[in-house]
C-alpha cells in the first residue's frame, strides 16, 4: 500500500538511486514519512532486502542509464536522489533525468574535493538542485566540536546565534539530582534543557524533571552564553592545539585543511602508504604518519598522551570504537568518534567514545529537510537537526502571516504532547522561552519534537 501527499495537487514521488548507507538511511526516513519510492541499484540483494523491510519499489541495474531511469518512472518523478559511491555516476544520472524531465528536483551526493569548485560554477549546467558532501559536512562539524570542548554534539540555528549542544551529566556533573526548575540558580545563563536521552529514551521533560547520572541533555542557549554555561557547570575546557587523526580518508583531509587554517598541530596516522605521500603533499603543514594504528604501539610511540584530542576516522566502526577507547584510558582529553552504523547505538550510549559523528545522518538530514519543503512549499524548516541518537528532531520554522497564535504568551497556547519550543529568535535578540514569551511574524522558532508525527511546518506544533 502506498500513501501519496497531496502537496499543492502534485504527488511526492521520489526515486533513491544507490542503497548504500545513505541510500538505505533515506528509505528508511522517508518511507516512515509516506513519500511513494523508488530504489535502483545495481545489487539485487539489497534491493530485495529493502523491498521487504520498507514496502518500496525497485528496479535491479545501473541509475545513470536512460533506460533504467525510464522504467523507474522518471518522467513523473518529483525528486532523485543520487546517492551512489561514484560522483560520476551521480552527475550523470542527474544529467540524464533532467534531460528526460525537465521540472525534477535532483540531488547528488558529491564527495570528491576535486570537483568541488566545477560543480559550484556549473551546477546549472549539471542540473543539480542540492549538492551533500557527508564528509566535508562531518569535517566541518569535527571543527566545532573541538573549537568548544565540553559538549558532545552542536547543532546550530539562527544563522549561528542560538546553539543546542549536548552534555553527558557524569558522577561528578553539577546537575546531578538537579531537578530542572533548580538549574537557574547553578547555571546563571539563559539555557533550556529541551530534551534528556536516559536509557536509551528520548523524553521532552517538564520543570519537575530531575536529572540522574548517566543522563545526555540536549540544552538550547544562545551561542555567547556557551563558555558561562560550561564554566558555571565547572567544565574545564582547554583550548585545543594539537590534535590526533587516526585514519588518513576524506574526512582527515578536509578536517586538517581546516585545523591548520586555525593553527592547531595535525597529526595523521594512516597505514596506506601511498595515501599517506599523497596526503604530506596536499597537507603541508600536517605530520603525516605511516603505520597500522590498529597496533597501539605506533598510538603511544607518536604521543598520543600529550594530544589535547583525539579523532577516530577510519573506515571501520569497530576499530574507531576501539581506538577511542585506548586515547581515553591514556588520559586524552576530547575524543571524536566517527561511526558510520548508528544501529548499535543504545549499547555504544555508556562507553566513553566522546563525541559521536555521523556522515550519513549529517547528510540525511539535510536531504530529508530539502524535501519536506518541496512537500511543503510554504512555511517550510529553515534547518533541521535529529537529536538524541534519532529519537527526536530540532527544526527551525520562520513565523508568517499564516502562523497561529502570534502574540500570544506561550502559558495560553496549547501544544502537541511531545513538542516544546526551545528558542525565539528575533532580528536584534535571542529569547530562551517562558510562560509570558510569545512570538511575531519575521521571528523564527526552534521546536524540540519527539513525538512520532512529523512537524511540517510551525502550525503543525498546535493542539
């Protein structure tokens, strides 16, 4: 059975060409959604795989041929997402859906820093509505996280002045067995703790919640009260200098263009050889390192102690986890783990790995937020963010004419169970909301949901 949105007279067909991680993620997300999908890929079994889980179609053979296109019904498709391990592929399969159909969206997932710049001086040319690079969107968020360590995760909003960070409340936390209607008078900074992952559940809490060891709090505030709000918590945060990459892929590379840029020491282990030549030659500045990081004899001969942090990247989860695990048990003070299955996190959630980062869900999320606004073509998400290992999401909405309850004092506005706005941001000011806040047209609004329903657009907030 299938669901069609009726958006504007027009049904949402999407067609996902690659199954791959991503490919896989986004039918996952969007078939819970109820778009009508359409999967190709060369490999009959995942295909099948998919098809039984998720009740999509699929055609077996490759994206960018014109006759695969053709019979998964491209011509009145509304969307293609390109998301196979080859670039080339996904631009040429772009190039021929548009040439076959002409008013369809198309997004490619691009990652080669080579084509960087032709694709943004040609993506008319190249007929691309959206580019996602997982891992300069993951290199980009390794940055942040090591600019202020002490949070787990940073998600920004109004164009970077409201942040939602999140914490790990530890034995020795402040907020330990702090109930929240008491966190004012220890944090003395405008914060709202908008969600609690505890056990592995997402909840929404109210001002009588109190916090417990163990507990991930995802906190809104405005982005200069982050440092207030680390120091009042005691978080001693030093500010990074040198720093560990384990593993010598895209990621490390984009990321060590970025760290030198801010003048941070870039160490790179990597066990190719001819990767590690190429990387010296790209990265000038960086010490690259030939060796099996796997054998944690090179890790402590090249100091591993003495980093300020440490990043996992290669391309196996469990070798990341493994090598976090060792840069913790030597002291190390910040530790970013990169996995690529989010599948296993409710048993990862009590291992100390540090941060977790995700390329595929980071470029989910921007690929999911795209086409709920051309579902949704008025009052669409600004930005959207899932939080709390994917059991609730952040969504930024602009207030219109068309919104609701304007000027009125939140106290008399009955939400959705589930849903709490986190944030107002106006042209001269941020507000972390009360009961006498109230919202205008031109603000715009972060809602915190974790209710089953998705939140299309800001009305949809509303009892």
């Amino acid at each position: 059975m299938h669901f069609h949105y009726d958006f504007g007279g027009i049904f949402l067909k999407i067609i996902i060409a690659g199954n791959g991680k991503v490919g896989s993620a986004l039918t996952r997300q969007l078939s819970a959604e109820g778009y009508d999908l359409m999967l190709i890929d060369s490999n009959k079994e995942v295909l099948e795989n998919n098809q039984e889980k998720y009740d999509v179609m699929a055609v077996c053979g490759n994206c960018a041929s014109m006759e695969v296109l053709l019979e998964a019904g491209v011509r009145d498709a509304d969307l293609l997402i390109a998301a196979t391990g080859a670039d080339e592929v996904n631009l040429l399969c772009c190039l021929t859906a548009h040439g076959i159909n002409p008013n369809i969206h198309t997004i490619a997932r691009i990652r080669n820093p080579e084509y960087n710049r032709q694709i943004f001086l040609m993506r008319d040319l190249f007929a691309l509505s959206l580019t996602v690079n997982p891992e300069k969107q993951a290199a980009v968020e390794i940055e942040r996280l090591l600019k202020f360590p002490g949070f787990l995760k940073r998600e920004l909003f109004a164009k970077g002045r409201v942040e939602l960070v999140e914490l790990e409340v530890d034995a020795k936390s402040k907020l330990r067995d702090v109930s929240l209607n008491d966190m004012d008078g220890i944090v003395h900074c405008k914060v709202l703790v908008c969600a609690v992952l505890r056990d592995g559940s997402a909840i929404i809490p109210d001002g009588k919640f109190v916090l417990r060891e163990g507990d991930r709090i995802f906190v809104t505030a405005p982005t200069n009260e982050l440092a207030t709000l680390l120091k009042n918590l005691g978080i001693i945060t030093r500010k990074v200098s040198s720093v560990m990459l384990v593993g010598g892929g895209r990621i490390s590379y984009y990321l060590a263009q970025r760290l030198e840029k801010s003048g941070i020491a870039v160490q790179i282990v990597e066990k190719d050889e001819k990767r590690c030549i190429e990387l010296a030659g790209l990265l000038p500045t960086a010490h690259v390192i030939h060796g099996d990081a796997g054998s944690l004899a090179i890790l402590e001969s090249e100091g591993i102690a003495d980093r300020d942090a440490l990043v996992t990247l290669t391309n196996m989860d469990e070798l990341n986890i493994f090598i976090s695990l060792y840069g913790k048990s030597c002291g190390v003070p910040q530790i970013i783990t990169k996995l690529g299955r989010m599948e296993n996190l409710d048993m990862l959630g009590s291992l100390p790995i540090g941060s977790i980062i995700s390329p595929k869900e980071l470029c989910c999320d921007t690929i999911v937020q795209y086409v709920r606004a051309m579902r949704n073509q008025t009052g669409a998400a600004i930005s959207l963010y899932s939080i709390a290992d994917g059991q609730a999401e952040a969504i930024e909405f602009r207030v219109d004419m068309t919104t609701r309850h304007r000027g009125e004092p939140l106290k008399n506005i009955k939400l959705r169970s589930n849903v709490l706005i986190a944030a107002i941001s106006r042209s001269n000011s941020i507000e972390i909301p009360n009961g006498d806040s109230s919202f205008d047209v031109g603000d715009t609004v972060i809602v915190v949901t974790s209710g089953k329903q998705v939140i299309y657009q800001l009305n949809d907030i509303f009892a």
